[in-house]
C-alpha cells in the first residue's frame, strides 16, 4: 500500500469514536482482548508515552485505549488503572505503574512518587492532561521521556531547546489524544515553535535542567557555577520548593503565579525557574530580597520535608530573608531550638 494511502487510512480511522461499528469491529480488537501488535518500552519512557505508542502501532486511539479501561471520556489515564492497561497492551503492570506519576503517602499526608521520586507537593508536576516534549528528541527516539513530566524540566538537556507544549501549526495545547507520538491532533507533525530560543551551555537555566536530569537519572549531583552548592543537599522536592520560592514572584511584592503548577504552561514555569535562579545567584551579594520571594513556600518547606536539610536550608533562608518572624511561622517555640553554627554550614 502506498505510504500516502497509509498515512490516510491511520488518520482516518483515528477519527474514528471509541465504538467504531460493524464494519470497524471486524478487524479492530474488542475490550476483552488484548491489542495483536506488541511494542516494547524505551528507556526511561512515560506511560502515557508507551499507551499512545501502543495503540498507534495497532491503527487505534487513546480513546479507545481509555473505553477499553473502563475511563470517563477526557480523563487521564492513571497509575490505578495500570493492571487492565498492562494487560490491554501485554506488559507488565509493574513496570507500566513505575513510569505514572502515581500516589502516595508520606507520614499520613498525600505525596507522589514518581521517576523513583517522592514529591511531597503537586506544583512540582505537570497535569496530565497537558504534555510537553522536545521535538528534536522524539524526531529523534520515537517516544516521550517520563522526566519531562516535572514542572522544572522547561529545556531539553541534551538540544538546549525549550520544550514544547503547544502545536506550533495549529496553535492549540499539546494533548495525548493525538494520532502519533510525534503528530498534534491538528494532524501534522510537532516541531519547534516559531520564536525558538537555544540555551548557551553557561546559561543558568540550561545548566539547571541538565542538573534535574542527572539527578533523575541516579547519575549524582552535577555542580554547576553561580547558584548555591548546599542545593546539592537537597532532596529534589526541596530543590523544586526553593527554586519556587524564590522565582514565584514576578517582581518585588509582586502577586505570586498561580500556586497550581499544574495550570501553568511550559513558558511561565520556564519563566518561574529563571527568576528563582536568578535571585538565588544573588543571595550570596544581596540580603534584601525579602520583597521578592515567597515566604509562605519556605513555611510550607520548613513544616513538611522529609529530609533534615530541606527543614534546615528551609529555616535558615527564612531567618536570614525575614528575621525571626519568619520562622515563628513555621515552627512552634520548642522545636525552635536550631543550632546558628549548623546553619552557617549553609
């Protein structure tokens, strides 16, 4: 069959709804099977990722996928539907459930483990229903990497480009209800956006995401200049809750951005990260940026962290930024009791 005849019969039955009738049904898998073309996964790649992968191979739509599962039309595929999912698809529902960004629990309260992760707060991971990659790597590799589904990712490590979570043909937000892995729903291919900026390797934001990546990688702490190294210290979810509060603001007693990462799009997440570095390189030079960060995130830090550094890196910039007042907030007088040479270690 020509590749045009092909790429006509795919688009079409991929507009095809979830019941496909008569006809459809004689060559399309039903809900009690699994689908016929079995792929395997790629390293480091994301559910969602694989699913839409999945189904393409076998001429079908993640709605169907997501009918088949038993999902309201619209809703995300999650890490509890993972056994019907894995047997839709013929994988093992382990290894699929490990590449959701799944719920969890940390000393009673909600988290979410993701990439080996614990997060102990929703702003450091994008929705689900809203994607964003590197063109250049899924030109490249065929599939979508689970990393690119935190907040902080806005750079591709590896191309210097931001990442995309728009078509840049059709203009609408990126969704996994797309025809192919690397195609928007408008029906062409994802490429880069218009005013495409490319990141110097000595630019603080580049060096930051490769810094996020090696991290999530398990390949160990990468130093990078300017920003400092008691970062390294952190737990990622500490990292992610500093670097937010001190980019949230727009400027000084500025309204912070919406608390909800998850409502943000790439380029103002982008845009929170380069203010946090930015401030954060200054810290050491500038003591006054009390008007620029937000207080309530290093509080919030300080109260809930399940690594001593975080609670401590949390609490000293709280005292150093705002005085006393503001660790008040964040701790009760008896748990006060914080060693000063301790926090000079920061």
């Amino acid at each position: 069959m020509p590749s045009e005849c092909l790429f006509r019969l795919r688009t079409w039955r991929w507009r095809l709804p979830a019941s496909l009738g008569l006809i459809m049904s004689l060559t399309t898998p039903t809900s009690s099977e699994p689908l016929p073309v079995v792929i395997s996964w790629r390293q480091g790649e994301s559910a969602a990722s694989y699913l839409l992968r999945a189904t393409s191979r076998n001429q079908l739509s993640l709605a169907w996928l997501r009918h088949a599962a038993g999902v309201p039309e619209g809703g995300a595929l999650r890490a509890s539907d993972s056994p019907l999912l894995a047997w839709l698809t013929s994988t093992d529902k382990h290894r699929l459930m490990d590449a959701f960004a799944a719920p969890g629990r940390w000393n009673g309260r909600p988290s979410v483990v993701m990439n080996g992760q614990t997060i102990l707060r929703s702003t450091a991971i994008r929705s689900t229903l809203k994607p964003q990659l590197c063109p250049l790597c899924v030109r490249e590799t065929g599939y979508c990497q689970l990393i690119w589904e935190f907040a902080h990712i806005t750079v591709c490590p590896v191309h210097h480009v931001n990442m995309v979570d728009f078509c840049a043909q059709c203009g609408r937000s990126l969704v996994w209800d797309r025809p192919a892995i690397d195609m928007c729903r408008c029906m062409r291919l994802i490429g880069l956006s218009n005013s495409q900026n490319v990141w110097a390797p000595e630019s603080l934001l580049w060096q930051y995401n490769t810094y996020l990546a090696n991290r999530l990688a398990g390949e160990g702490i990468w130093k990078w200049p300017g920003v400092p190294a008691w970062l390294d210290f952190l737990s990622l979810d500490g990292v992610f809750q500093i670097v937010r509060a001190f980019g949230a603001r727009p400027g000084p007693f500025a309204k912070p951005m919406d608390h909800s990462t998850r409502k943000l799009t790439t380029a103002r997440s982008q845009q929170i990260c380069i203010r946090g570095l930015e401030r954060l390189a200054r810290l050491e030079l500038d003591r006054d940026l009390s008007s620029e960060v937000q207080e309530g995130e290093l509080v919030s830090l300080a109260k809930r962290s399940f690594r001593a550094n975080d609670t401590d890196v949390a609490t000293w910039l709280l005292s150093r930024l705002f005085g006393s007042g503001g660790v008040v907030k964040a701790f009760t007088p008896s748990l006060m009791a914080i060693n000063p040479r301790q926090l000079d270690l920061f």
